[in-house]
C-alpha cells in the first residue's frame, strides 16, 4: 500500500456550492480508501458570523474574512473556489502564484480569456487543478460512457441535452448575481448549460461548430434592496451543435421551464443502440440495443447501483439503494484525492474548463452574428491552445 498523504484544505466561499464541497471532504474518507488524509484548515468569506456558523457545522478548523491572507498561510495546500464566479479568476490566480493546488467550481470564469489564464498559470506552476463538474460523477453517467466506449450503441448519431429549472418563472424573484453579467459571466447558458456541453463532450466528443438563440423573459427585476435592476444575462438558451465525430445535437438550459425543478437529462443515439438519462431519477439508466433479438427490443432500465458491477457502488450501500445530489460531490472529490495520492492531473481540470468556456462564446458569438460558428475559433482569435 502507498503511503499516506495529508491535505489541508482552504475553502474561499461558503454558502450552497461551499456546503456541498465541505459535506464530501467530510464524508469521503468515511467510504473510500484515498490514502489521502483530509484537514479542514480554514474557510473565507466575508460575512464573519455566517462563516463562523458554517465553519461550526462542517469542521473547519478556522476562518477568514480575507481570501488574500487564506492563500498566504503556510498550513493550506489547496484552495478550494466556491465563490461567485467573477472571482474565480483573480483568487486562482493567486492561489497558483503560491504554489497551491486548486479546485475550483465552474465556470471557471467570466470569459476564455481568463479560463486560460488560469489554465496556463496553473500548468506554469506545475500544480494540481481541477473544475467541478460534478455530474460526470454519477454512476449512471459512468455507466454510460462505459457503454459507449464499449461500442455498444455503434456509432453516435444525436445528441439531446437540457438542464432545466423554474426558479425565474415568478417576475418577483429576487435579482442576485446570478442575473448580472459582471458577476456571472453568463446565465442559463454559462450555469447550467455549463453541464450540459461538459457532458456532451465527455460522452459524445469535442463540439465544432454551433448555432444558439437565447432569451431574457423578464428585463427587469428587484434586487434586495427593493430597487429595479437590469437582469443582463439571458434566462434561457438553446443551439443546435455538430461534433468533430460527425454527430449532431441540441443543447438546452433554462431557469425559466414551469414546472421542472432540476432536470437535467441527456438522449444519446447510436446506430445501433440508444442512452436515456435523467438526472431526477439519478440512480436509473436507460439502455436500448438493436443487437437484442427483435421480440425483447425495447428501452431497459439499469440501476447503477450493483457492487463490482457499477462504478463507486463498492463503496456505498448496497444494490437498489439509491444515491444523491451530494453523493456526486463525494465523487469528485474522491477523483480529487486519488490524483493527488498518485501524483497526476485529475479530470476534469482546467483544460476541461476551458473547451467548456470556448463552446459557451462560440454560442454567444453564433448569437450575435446570426449564424453557424466555428468552436475552434474562439481560441485561434484568443491565441492558441496551451
């Protein structure tokens, strides 16, 4: 057996993405074998007795109030990013400049150009990156890539992916930073539709050239002080995309589908197979093959949840007890420390950040100019890839 590695861990940012990164450094070692022991040094925000209460229920060993002084202290070897996503850039930065190892949430920030920035200060540095997302992390994703890899649908045809909520649909939600572009970056499309390209691109394969269209369904809103701001990113998107394999496909994100609360789901067809995936029933994948005998054809259901048979069930409870949102960040999390124990780049990483940031300009540029656009395109103009 390897030796043991101690991490210690600095979080800047605490509230929903902050609890669920704190819940799985907590809960990660209590199920899998890492090889990696975990110490929870210090978490920053700026609010000091919200931070202090989140440091309370989730172990911290202390706070900050000032990110710049986290990532001076000797005691911390990563620095997790839970922030709004407009300080992404100028705390990993800072963190790689340090010599530290970061984790940070997506998207990596407001544009490609800070995305690579930061993608090539951290290879400059030479240290450990990784960006969040999660979803990949969920056994039937993994099960589907599986399937895939095996050739078991043949050659990949479509693809149909959306992420869709309702937290707008009421004209008196709030405005928070979420609904303004110098703080998001991007709305539905840079948030959610975020997911869907990764995983389009995880499972599918690299995205050439989209056309999108993308609405703001309410211009104005109230912040919190009761004032009425411009909302300056867009509510909902959609684009059809080709991929360099040959595929075709549509991508979908919305805060504005009445009625659905968290969906993000995923059609993938083959020539001689199909994958069906909704997150909402997480646990579940559904599978259909033409090699079947034509009596028994049809959609089956496979629950990811079989030791030695489905990726991180080992792990967990036991066949048919089903697992949740927070599980996905123990999963990622887990891939976090394992490439740390063996000395290597974990995915996804800052590189993934980045093909994730430059299919998300090339839909605003296809937006803007009204037709197809080339996704390689945005880093020729940029410079080239690192």
């Amino acid at each position: 057996m390897s030796e043991r590695k101690k991490l210690r861990i600095g979080m800047v940012g605490y509230k929903k993405m902050g609890k669920a990164h704190s819940q799985a450094y907590q809960t990660v070692n209590r199920f899998f074998r890492t090889n990696v022991d975990i110490e929870l040094k210090a978490i920053c925000g700026r609010d000091l007795s919200a931070v202090k209460e989140m440091a309370r229920n989730f172990g911290w060993e202390s706070v900050e109030t000032d990110w710049q002084k986290l990532i001076a202290r000797e005691d911390i070897d990563l620095i997790d990013v839970c922030a709004p996503s407009n300080v992404h850039e100028e705390v990993v930065l800072e963190a790689v400049k340090s010599g530290k190892h970061v984790f940070c949430e997506k998207p990596l920030a407001l544009d490609l150009n800070g995305a690579v920035d930061m993608l090539q200060a951290a290879q400059l540095a030479k240290v450990i990156h990784m960006v969040s997302f999660n979803y990949r992390f969920v056994p039937a994703i993994q099960l589907a890539r599986r399937i895939i890899n095996e050739g078991r649908i043949g050659t990949i045809r479509q693809f149909r992916g959306h992420f869709f909520q309702d937290w707008l649909v009421n004209p008196e939600a709030t405005l928070t930073w979420r609904l303004k572009r110098e703080e998001a970056g991007a709305g539905a499309l840079g948030d959610l539709g975020a997911h869907v390209i990764d995983l389009a691109g995880y499972l599918v394969g690299e995205i050439s050239s989209v056309i999108g269209s993308r609405e703001t369904f309410v211009p104005e809103r109230t912040n919190a002080n009761g004032v009425k701001e411009a909302v300056t990113v867009d509510d909902a998107f959609s684009a059809l995309v080709r991929f360099r394999n040959g595929a075709m496909g549509t991508l979908e994100s919305s805060r504005y589908a009445t009625g659905r609360k968290c969906q993000n789901a995923l059609e993938i067809y083959g020539s001689e197979g199909a994958i069906l995936f909704d997150f909402q029933k997480m646990n579940e994948l559904q599978f259909f093959s033409r090699r079947d005998d034509p009596h028994l054809q049809g959609f089956r259901t496979i629950s990811a949840t079989v030791p030695q048979q489905h990726p991180y069930a080992d792990a967990w409870w036991g066949p048919g007890h089903v697992l949740g949102f927070e599980s996905t960040f123990v999963h990622t999390v887990y891939e976090l420390l394992t490439a740390f124990q063996e000395e290597r780049l974990p995915e996804p990483n800052f590189a993934d950040g980045v093909k994730c940031q430059q299919v998300i300009e090339a839909i605003e540029a296809s937006i803007h100019m009204g037709c197809w656009t080339k996704v390689e395109d945005r880093l020729i103009k940029r410079g080239s890839m690192p």
